[in-house]
C-alpha cells in the first residue's frame, strides 16, 4: 500500500509547499497564482485517475 500512492504522496506536497510560496505572491499576478493551483489539483486528480484505471483490460 505504501508504494501505491507514492507520486500521489509527492504531489499533494509539492501543492503545500505551492500554497506557502504563493501566500506572498503579488496580487497583480493573480490569474497566473490561481492557475497554477488549479493545475496542481488537476494533476493530482489525473494521478488519481490513473491508479484507478484498469489498463489491462
């Protein structure tokens, strides 16, 4: 089990570490500050598709 998750594991801190840098980035690149959030989590969620997929059928 514990190898399972592992990217999963080293996105969802790469996302903490994300938020604390982006907590002092300016607000006139808020656009550019949202998308990389929003493109982290979909990463997250495409890895967590892909560990439920069944690619041997």
């Amino acid at each position: 089990m514990n190898d399972k998750f592992k990217i999963a594991r080293y996105i969802k801190g790469f996302i903490i570490i994300l938020d604390d840098y982006l907590v002092n980035y300016p607000k006139k690149y808020f656009e550019l500050r949202n998308r990389l959030v929003n493109d982290s989590y979909e990463l997250l969620e495409l890895v967590y598709l892909a560990n439920y997929m069944n690619v041997f059928d």
